[in-house]
C-alpha cells in the first residue's frame, strides 16, 4: 500500500489489505474511507473483512464506492459530509488512489477555491515539474501544492519511506 498525504487531514492510498490497516493505525489515521468497489478486481479485499479490522483498532471505516465511470452528485455530496464529521486524519483509497484523489480535489475548491491562488497554484505546480500523468491526483496534489518542491511518499508494509528533492 502506498499512501500519498495531500494535506494535514487527508491522504490517498492504492488498496489497503486487511494485514495492511494496522500500519494505517499506527501512522495515526482515524477514519478510512473505501472509493473501491467490491469485486472489481478478484483479488482485492472485500470491504467488509477491512472495515472489520479497522474497527477492531479503532478507525472509523467508511464504504463509498466510486465506480470507473465517475462519482455522481450524491457520491461526491456523502463524500463531503465524511470529510467534515468522520476523525481526522483520513485516508481515503481505491485501486490507485486516483479516484479518492478526484473526489477530494472537488471538495476542496468547492470549499477553498482550492487554497490560495486557485488555478494559478495549479499551473505553477505544473511549471515547477510536481504534478503527475494521472490529472486527478495532479489536482488534489496541485491543490495543496507550497513552495519548495518537496514530494513526501510513503510505503507502509515494506515499511520504506522516502523524502526526496523535486529537481527544476
């Protein structure tokens, strides 16, 4: 599982496994919330063994699944109300994390006009080389985006963690 932080609440994962949601306790979060449909892919873990070991440690878990063709008006509105009542932090996963990543993006310029400089931070973020290919997760990256050219990814169960310098 590789989590991705896009601000101090909020973080983006690919799939978590159940041998996998003890290191998301341990990193401290308090609510996970699933975009992944069950069965989408054979072998994924099906939500209601995850939710059950993350209860069993103390993490809220919230079943949200966003299909391949996008969230509706009603997905993105139940993902809204997660966001400002479930504990924090939260991490949210599908099987990329690209899908969690468009759902928090249209959260956050719904309600930041996504930080300071909006847009303009995006292309800012763009000419200084820290977006991604995947648009979605560029934009939830692009909107908490600051200064230096940091990247902070983070591998739990291999138990690596990497820091490095964006070049220009």
């Amino acid at each position: 599982m590789r989590i991705r932080r896009l601000n101090g609440i909020f973080a983006i994962a690919n799939q978590v496994e159940v041998n996998t949601v003890r290191d998301l306790a341990k990193a401290s979060y308090k609510t996970v919330i699933c975009n992944r449909p069950n069965h989408e892919d054979r072998d994924q873990a099906d939500f209601k063994v995850v939710a059950a070991e993350a209860q069993k440690l103390g993490l809220k878990a919230i079943y949200l699944p966003i299909h391949e063709s996008g969230a509706t008006e009603q997905d993105q509105a139940a993902f809204e109300k997660h966001i400002l009542e479930c504990p924090k932090p939260i991490v949210a996963y599908c099987r990329s994390g690209t899908r969690s990543a468009g759902l928090w993006a249209k959260f956050d310029v719904a309600r930041n006009g996504g930080h300071e400089g909006g847009p303009e931070r995006r292309v800012d973020a763009m000419r200084s080389g820290a977006l991604s290919a995947q648009p979605a997760a560029s934009m939830a990256y692009a909107a908490g985006f600051s200064g230096p050219r940091l990247s902070a990814t983070t591998t739990i169960g291999s138990a690596a963690s990497r820091i490095s310098r964006r070049s220009n």
